[in-house]
C-alpha cells in the first residue's frame, strides 16, 4: 500500500483493505472501510500493474518462489498420545517403514483417516505421509493404457484425463471420459484438492464414485509388499466386502493401470444423490459394452 506522499499509480485498483477491485482511484484520496468497519485513513490503492500476475487466473499473487526452491525433508514427528508421524521420500523408505510397522496407516489428505479420529474416536498411533513418493505420483501414458500412481490427487488425475481425451483417439478414451465426467460431481474442488486415487480405492467405500467404473473399466491395480514384489490384481478382484480389499498389511497399493478401450467399446458413469454437486450417492454405477 502506498501512501498519500507517493506518485500515484495507474491500471486498475485494489481496495487496501479489502483486495479488491473498487473506485479508489476516481479520488485523490479515498478513506476505506473493511467489512469490519475499521476505517482505513487517507491512502493511494495497489495498482495490478505492480504486481507480475500474467500467469495466474484472476491476477492472485504469485506463490513465493524461495518456497518453490525449498529441499523436502523426510520427518519423522511425535504428536500427542504417542502418535508418530513420517514422511518417507523414497519408495523404499516407504516399504522399510511398512515393514516395521504393518498397522500403519497411509495418510495423503487424511479426507478418510481424519474423519475416523475425529468423528470415531479411531486412534493410528503409526501415520505414514506418501505424498513425496514419485513411484506413487506417477502419471503416464503407455503403450497399451495409462499408469496413475496411487497417490496422484483425484484433481491433478481429472485435469490429465482431460488431457488424454484430447489428445488420443476417441474410440481409445471411454473410459477416461466415464472416469473425467464422474469427477466433476466428486465432492467438492478442496477435497478432490487432497484426496488421492489410492485413498479412495483402499477405503473400499461402497458409495464410492470411482470403483465400480474401475472395474468397469478393467483396471489392474499393482501391489507391492515390504520387499519390493510386485502382485496385479482386476479391480474386480480387489474388493472382496464391505470396506474389504485384497492386500494384507505388509502391502501397499503402488499404482492403476487403466487400459485403452478396443473398438466399439464403451464404458458410462452413473450417479444418482439428493444434489447434483457435492452430495453422497444414493446409487452409482459403471458400465461397459462392447458391440
């Protein structure tokens, strides 16, 4: 914020309590008032012009670059009650500490686990990060479909279907479609912000919006143990019950292969809730036909 001693700045204003646009810059002065009724004394608005937001929406400030440079750590903390806390950075790490501690949960938003300690009364004395992981962040394309590590944010895998679909055959790309369009209606854009693939999966929730198009689908989900062997298993497969999957405690879910579609195949997502945005589902579904 300038004061009234400075040059006046030109473009467009920013209230200097607020942040946003107004008429500031109609009078030489402009005394402010804040939502909160404070009255901000005599002062020159913050132009956009001053700031260098050409490459964000809405002009926001730019994401302090130091932050961006910063080294990740593993920690490893201790919290109340005897809870420890680590973030392994290699897949191996991972695996020692799933070794050691089989009970352990996985943690990426802690959208499910967070929910259980809160509102449950479940207590995880061993809570594992893997959000630092790169086998687990993988997203790419092969020959024969798509790899998506399990730790891959539900908003980051939407935004790279979305991708896939332009750039790749239709008739390749029904399950993306099905798989994309199921997301616009997943919860709300802050929890699709935190909220992995392989969270949603392991849950085994059976209003989950996403498997019963996996299997749909024809997914493989991979499977590795605490000595680094790898097991497939059809998405099928892998629920065997309620809030039930077939991994043991030693494993943990590496990633989902997503075949392409073969010609005159199509997969269809189906959700039916109280609301179309952001509500639980009474009935979901995921279809596939081939002619």
């Amino acid at each position: 914020i300038k004061s009234s001693s400075e040059n006046k700045p030109s473009g467009e204003f920013i209230c200097p309590s607020t942040g946003k646009p107004c008429s500031c810059g109609e009078s030489k002065f402009h005394n402010c008032e804040s939502s909160s009724g404070a009255v901000f004394g005599e002062c020159w608005p913050v132009s956009y012009s001053e700031i260098d937001g050409s490459f964000y929406n809405e002009k926001e400030l730019i994401f302090p670059p130091e932050l961006l440079l910063r080294n990740n750590l593993p920690l490893k903390l201790h919290g109340f009650g005897g809870i420890n806390w680590f973030r392994p950075l290699k897949l191996k790490y991972l695996l020692d500490l799933k070794s050691n501690y089989p009970e352990a949960k996985l943690i990426v938003g802690n959208t499910e686990v967070g929910i259980e300690i809160n509102f449950k009364n479940a207590r995880y004395p061993i809570l594992i990060s893997v959000t630092h992981v790169p086998e687990l962040n993988v997203l790419s394309i092969k020959e024969n479909g798509l790899e998506i590590g399990s730790s891959v944010r539900l908003s980051k895998l939407q935004e790279f279907l979305k991708k896939v679909i332009a750039e790749r055959d239709k008739s390749e790309t029904s399950s993306c479609r099905a798989i994309s369009d199921q997301l616009k209606w997943f919860a709300g854009k802050q929890v699709k912000n935190a909220a992995s693939v392989g969270g949603n999966i392991c849950t085994a929730s059976p209003i989950s919006d996403l498997n019963p198009l996996w299997m749909a689908a024809r997914a493989v989900f991979q499977i590795i143990d605490s000595k680094g062997k790898i097991r497939t298993v059809l998405a099928k497969d892998f629920f065997l019950g309620y809030r039930k999957v077939d991994i043991s405690q030693g494993e943990i879910l590496l990633s989902i292969f997503l075949p392409w579609n073969k010609h005159c195949e199509f997969v269809k997502e189906f959700k039916q809730s109280h609301r179309r945005e952001d509500d639980i589902a009474l009935v979901n579904a995921g279809m596939r036909v081939h002619l």
